[in-house]
C-alpha cells in the first residue's frame, strides 16, 4: 500500500528509566532550591524588588498553575527580611481645623507607647488639674480677688445711694437692677402720688432723676469693669494653677519626643487647648450622660476623645519590612475608610473612627495583589494608579459623591507613600494593560514572565524529584520511590506535550503527589509506587470524564456517525479536543465534502451558518489557494463546493482539521475513496505542507477509545503533522495497542502524503510539461476539474443556443458554380468549442 509507514511504539511516549536516579526514596533527597525553570523569572524579579526608584513596580505574568503567588510570597518575603521595618502612622486631632486630621509619623513601636502615653497624660490632668484648684493658696488668691470685687461693689453701691439721696431719691434694689423712686418729706412719692404734684415740682423731680441716672450707669460700668478684671484676674489664675499641673506632666513628654518636631508642635496645641477647656478637668464626679430624643448624649462626662492618638499603623516588633498579599482589594480594603456613628440623626464621625487600609500597612514594603481580584473594583485600581504617581495615600469616603443627604466628614492628612505593588496576573492580562492603559507602562516597568514549561535535561529532572520530596516533607506525606518519580515526570512530559521538555504548572504536579500519597495509605504502603501514581492519575480522570464517556457512548449507539471501516468519496474523520477546564479530550467528527458544477468556489458551510471562528474560516480560505495553485495553472477552475463537519452545533474555531479538510475536498473532486478506519489532524498552507497542530494526544486518544469500542481491525489509526511527534505522550494502553499491531500512528510532511495513506494511491508529481502521472491522486483531481469545466461549457452553450455561425452553417448552400471548390465540413455541434472561454474560478 503506497503512504506513509507508522511510527514506532518507542516513539509514542517518553518512559523515564527509573535507574537514572541515585536515591531509594525522596526521603533520601535535599530541598529543592530555587524556582525550576523559572531563571528568567526569577532575575527579573529579584531586580525588580531591589530597585527604588519610582514606577519599577512588579507584574508577575504567567500561566494558572506555575506557582506565581507561592514564589512571589516566598521571594518578597526574603527580601524584606533584610530591610529595616517602617515608621509607624497614627492620626491625631487637628485643634485648628477638626475636619483635617493630623498624621504623626514615628518610629517602629512608637505610636502605640505614644497612644499609652497620651491616655496616660489624661488620666494625670484629671488628677491632677481638680487637685491643684482644691489647694488652700488657689482658694486664697481666689477669695481675695473675689473679696476685692465685692468691696469694690459695695462701695461702687454705697456711692450711688449717697448720690441718691443728695438728689431726693431713694434706691430700691430688685431682681432686674435698681428701682429709683422720689423721696418728699422723708416719704417715698408712689407714681400716684407724683402725679397730683404741681408741674414745677414735677419738673425739679424729672431732672434730679436725670441725674441720678446718668450716675447709675456711670457706677454700672465702673461695677462691670471691676467684674471683667475680677474675671480676668481669675482666668489668670485659673490658667497659671493648670499650666502649674499640667505643664510638667507634658513636658515630661517633650523629652520623651524631642526628636519629633511634628510630636512636640502637637504636645503645645493640647496644653493650649487644656488650659483653655479646663471645665473639662474640674469635673470630679462621674455623672451619666443623658440621652435626649434624638439618640444623642446630652450633659455626663466630658468629651476628651479629641487626646487620643488612632494608630493606623503600628509595625513594633515587625521584623524587616511588611509583605501584605490583599486577596480582596476593593477600594477601602486598599485606602482604608471612615466610620460613622448617629447624632442627632445625622451621621457623623471624627479622627478615631479613620481606619487604615492595605496601602497603609505595606508602607514601607511590599503589596502583593493578584490582577483578577484587582479589576473587580475599577475604583481600586484608578485610585491605586493615583496613589502611585501621587507618591501619597489618602483616605476618601468615595459614597459622600452619590449622596442625597449630605454627612460629616473628614479630609484626613494623606500618608506619604513608599511601597512596591507586585500584581500577579496572566500573559493576556499583561498585554491588554500595556495597550490599553497608558499609567500601566509608567509604573509596572518590571515583568517577570513566567513559562509553562522546561527542558528535560538531567539536572531539572534531578530538581523534580527534589521537588517531589520537598512536597512530601512539607505536606507530611509518604515518599516517593524512584519508578514513583519516573511516573511523575512522565506526568509532566504529559502536561507539557513535549517529550523534551518539563511542566512548571506545579499545582498540577502537587495535586498529583497529595493524591499518589493518599492512594498510597490507603493501600497500606510505605511509600508511594509507580502503581499508586497511575492509580491516582486514572481515578482523577474518571473524576472528570462524565461527558467523554457519554460522547464515547453515542458514538457507539450511532447517535453521533463516525465510521471507523471501509471507504468513502469525500468523507474523512477529524478530531477536535474538548476542554472543560479540569479535563481534555479528543471528540471524532465526520468532515464531508461535494464538488459539482458551478463557479461558487468552495462552500464553508459552518461559516454560512455562522458557525465558523475566524480562524477556521482562514484555514478553509487556504484550501482554495492551494487548489489555484496546484491545479490552475494549465486551466481555469470551474467549481461548486461544499464543505462542513458534521453533527457539530456550536462554534467551530481553529484550523487544526484544515489538513482533513483539503483531503476530503480533493477525493470529492477526484472521486477518490477515503479509509474511514482512519482520522486526521493537522493544518495547512497553501503550498500543501502539513503544519503543528495542538492536543495532540488527546485527539489520537479520543479516536482510538472509538475503535477499542467497535473493535479493532489492524488498519485504523490517526495520521498526525510529523512536528508533532516530539509532542506525543500517549496512554501506555493506546502505545501497547500500537505494539500489538492493532492501531498505528502515521506521521506526515505534506497533504500528498495523508492522501497517499488515506487512498492507497500515489499522490503523483508534475513532470516537466506540467502533466500529471495517470493514475495518481493528482491525475484524478486533474480530471476530475477538466471534466467539471467541461460539463460546465457544455451546459453554458446548450442554455445559449447555437450561434450566428452554426447558423449560417445549418443553412441549404447555394448551387457552386461550376469549378468553384467546396468547403470542408466543419465539426460536429457538440465538438465545436465555444467562441469564447468559460471564466475561470477559484
């Protein structure tokens, strides 16, 4: 049979030899070191998290699975190890504006000795404060300013009753003032009297009182002079008695915080304002507060919150600088928020209701942020932009924008900001933030790319297993032996689809040693085996292979047609791969073709029908220009046809059967039968090369559970790229089926060759005069495309009629005259060609 030969059973999977390795178990072996195959990475990152200067921030990009989040934790938290810990921050009341708090900045473990301190000095000043005001001097001094203000009123008093009574008036004292009444022969004038007085009497009266009044206020403001001075005098004193008691204990603190200036200027606004609220100090008894009807206290202690210090930031007995990894980084998780409470049913808050946030607590260090939980805020993320560039972390209430009833609030101090943001995301997350975000690129300068995969040289094999071990040792697991660890790394080479190369998707692989472990213990093991690991890998696919197994079964019934014997003109099996997250596998489809006459060119049926990706509508596109030019350059092409996969209903995408495709149109059109005990995978180009498709083992797999199901017949089997065998990692079963002659696996260069192993017929080359060797499949399509022009002209001139020349030829000749020669007959209506070529076509 002319194609191309099977591939070799050794050829179909990498099997490790377990003697390569110099240990019993991985109890024998050391921690592994380092990231495996992650040196680029890795580079990248340790400069990145040593460089200070703004805007070299991290993004680690990489695939789910490679172990980005653990390495990041791991590596950032080495590195701030071996920095010294952050300042502390703590708010504090701002006695100039109250809705501007005050943030004080102080060494690691300060703010909170200083928080103490504060309630400390509190606690003193309403001891101390009502002690010294209780003091006999305190009394003395009182009483005798006191004594002199009251001398000086009743002298001031006795004054005006001697100008009363000069004048003939007496003074009556009552509760709104002084009452002045006329006094006529020793005897107070009531009003009615006063009004049977004669006018001249009454006159002499009116101006004495006029008089005595202008004396009256004379005398009222000189009392209330004495007053106010009395009043001065004792807020002197008053003030002098707290700066007496109050002054030591702060300066107490001025030498504990001398070095602070911010702390100092802030110790001199709360003595100023302790003198100047003393009442707040005096108050000896504890009484309830009263609570009116709007909820709010009324009256009870007073209110000395405002000394208080609110550490947002404390990093006392920190060691090096803090790595916080914020798994939910809305907008107040980052940048804190501002608590509120009911008064008087308003909303209302102050100083110590500011929380911090993550940014607040990184200060200093390190943010870890993983980009998917990032974007679930836009806020978070524009403001996290700002607070970058800014070089400063402020505490908004973002909500008092989009408020109908407006509350208090307050616009605290921003914090001076001096952080490293290390954003965990993927390649794909990396390249939309770079063109669609122009801060991105300002201020994520450092990626640190992270690969899928490595080489399988010794030395990395020689990691995996330390690898292994390190996994067991942290997880208290039972050890691997070393044909356990040969499982292992095959499993790898699995996930890798490559032969030569190692998976760094170690989710995947400790997923894989918790499970061998645990199927190890149930069995009663020591140690894990090469059958615990197989064991658990088939159980973790029968975990998750509920709908391959369904497909498997409607295949069986019919439901879903795939032939696997005989042959067929342009019908041909193709395999797609399935990916359900957890799972993948290989799903057979029937792909038909028809060819026929027209010049419609080929027909994308799932394209028409809206089911083709855009990928696979190129692939379909390629086909046609390898037909142009292979086929069209001796004669034009005149072709309708179709082309679609069958018992396919959604989206069709990818031009991985593209190869197929070309396959089934070519028998279609040289009515060249297909085996169908066969299937294919593998694009195309234009100049008939078979290209590297991807799941490759899942799609031979997916077609040779269909053939185990009906049986094997000795002749079926996949034809796959040859770049792709370095890809293969089959199932043992599939590769001792190959060893047992009853599947095979063909690998091809060129369309020529599948259809060779396809037909049984050589595909045949041009020879010099462009001519196909009969025969061949070349031959055959090359007919089959000069019949279809044919048929094609033919069917154009019969819908025409005959023309003007056939005519005239039809018509009775006239009589020759004679010696005149006669003309030669001309050819028959059906083999006169047509006045003019039909127009060529795709």
């Amino acid at each position: 049979m002319t194609g191309t030969n099977p591939l070799r059973p050794e050829a179909l999977r990498l099997t490790v030899d377990p003697s390569v390795f110099p240990f019993r178990t991985t109890e024998e072996l050391p921690p592994v070191e380092g990231r495996i195959g992650q040196e680029r990475a890795v580079e990248a990152m340790e400069f990145g998290l040593r460089i200070t200067s703004p805007g070299f921030n991290i993004f680690m990009a990489g695939a789910s699975g490679t172990g980005k989040s653990t390495y990041a934790r791991q590596l950032v938290a080495e590195v701030a190890l071996g920095q010294p810990a952050p300042d502390d921050w703590c708010y504090v009341h701002n006695f100039e504006e109250a809705d501007h708090p005050l943030i004080l900045r102080l060494p690691p473990g300060r703010a909170t000795v200083f928080a103490r301190d504060l309630e400390q000095l509190v606690n003193d000043l309403k001891d101390s404060i009502p002690r010294a005001f209780d003091s006999e001097d305190y009394e003395r001094q009182r009483n005798e300013i006191v004594k002199t203000v009251h001398e000086r009123q009743q002298q001031a008093f006795a004054e005006l009753e001697r100008a009363a009574g000069e004048r003939g008036f007496a003074l009556k004292s009552t509760s709104t003032g002084f009452v002045t009444a006329p006094v006529v022969g020793g005897q107070m004038v009531s009003p009615e009297d006063y009004e049977n007085l004669d006018d001249a009497s009454k006159r002499l009266i009116d101006a004495r009182r006029q008089q005595l009044q202008e004396v009256m206020a004379d005398t009222i403001r000189r009392v209330r002079g004495v007053e106010r001075a009395a009043r001065e005098q004792l807020a002197q004193l008053e003030s002098g008695v707290a700066l007496f008691a109050a002054k030591p204990l702060l300066d107490e603190l001025r030498g504990d915080y001398r070095d602070f200036p911010a702390v100092l200027r802030y110790l001199d606004q709360i003595q100023e304002d302790v003198v100047q609220n003393l009442s707040d100090f005096r108050q000896t008894e504890d009484k309830p507060a009263a609570v009116n009807l709007l909820g709010a206290r009324v009256g009870g202690v007073p209110d000395l919150s405002r000394y208080r210090v609110n550490v947002i930031v404390a990093n006392g007995g920190t060691d090096g600088a803090p790595v916080v990894f914020e798994t939910n980084p809305t907008y107040y998780n980052l940048f804190g928020s501002m608590e509120y409470r009911g008064e008087f049913g308003m909303m209302t808050t102050d100083f110590t209701m500011v929380k911090g946030g993550s940014l607040h607590r990184a200060n200093g260090g390190y943010l870890i942020l993983q980009v998917v939980d990032m974007f679930t805020d836009a806020t978070a993320w524009l403001a996290l932009k700002r607070a970058l560039k800014t070089g400063e972390v402020r505490i908004e209430n973002i909500g008092q924008q989009f408020r109908l009833v407006p509350t208090a609030t307050l616009k605290p101090e921003p914090m001076p900001l001096q952080v490293k943001v290390v954003m965990i995301g993927s390649p794909m997350h990396y390249l939309l933030l770079q063109h669609y975000d122009e801060d991105f690129r300002k201020l994520f300068k450092i990626k640190a790319d992270f690969d899928v995969e490595t080489d399988s040289s010794p030395g990395r094999i020689a990691q995996y297993a330390a690898f292994v071990g390190s996994v067991c040792r942290q997880g208290n697991l039972r050890h691997f032996d070393r044909e356990a660890v040969a499982r292992v790394i095959e499993f790898s080479c699995r996930l890798a689809e490559d032969q030569n190369k190692l998976s760094t998707r170690f989710n995947d692989i400790s997923e894989l040693i918790y499970e061998a472990s645990t199927v190890a213990t149930l069995d009663g093991a020591v140690n894990v085996g090469a059958r615990h690991v197989d064991a658990a890998l088939r159980e973790k696919i029968d975990r998750s292979n509920r709908l391959e197994e369904r497909v498997q079964e409607f295949i069986a019934r019919g439901v879903i047609l795939v032939d696997t014997e005989g042959e067929v003109i342009g019908q041909v099996n193709g395999v797609a791969v399935l990916d359900l997250g957890d799972h993948r596998f290989g799903k057979p489809s029937r792909i038909t073709a028809t060819a026929g006459l027209g010049r419609a060119g080929i027909v994308n049926i799932d394209r028409e029908s809206r089911l083709s990706g855009r990928i696979h509508s190129k692939g379909v596109l390629t086909l046609g220009g390898y037909l142009l030019g292979k086929f069209a350059r001796r004669q034009p092409l005149a072709l309708s046809a179709t082309l679609g996969f069958e018992q396919l209903y959604d989206e069709v995408e990818g031009d991985s059967a593209s190869g197929a495709e070309l396959c089934c149109l070519l028998s279609a059109i040289g009515q060249i039968p297909l085996r169908q005990g066969l299937a294919m995978t593998g694009s195309v180009n234009q100049r008939g090369e078979i290209q590297p498709v991807g799941g490759v083992n899942e799609k031979i797999e997916g077609f040779f559970q269909v053939c185990k199901a009906r049986g094997f017949r000795g002749d079926q089997g996949v034809i796959i790229p040859s770049r792709n065998v370095a890809n293969l990692m089959l199932r043992e079963e599939l590769v001792d089926a190959v060893r047992a002659g009853q599947f095979q696996v063909y690998a091809v260069d060129t369309i020529g060759q599948a259809m060779e192993t396809l037909s049984g017929v050589r595909f045949g080359e041009e020879d010099p005069g462009g001519a196909f060797e009969p025969g061949t499949v070349c031959h055959q399509v090359e007919t089959g495309f000069r019949d279809l022009a044919e048929r094609m002209a033919r069917f154009g001139r019969e819908l025409a009629g005959p023309s003007d020349s056939e005519l005239r030829s039809a018509a009775p000749s006239p009589a020759k005259p004679p010696g005149e020669p006669g003309l030669p007959p001309g050819p028959e209506d059906g083999d006169r060609p047509p006045e003019k070529p039909p127009a060529s076509t795709r």
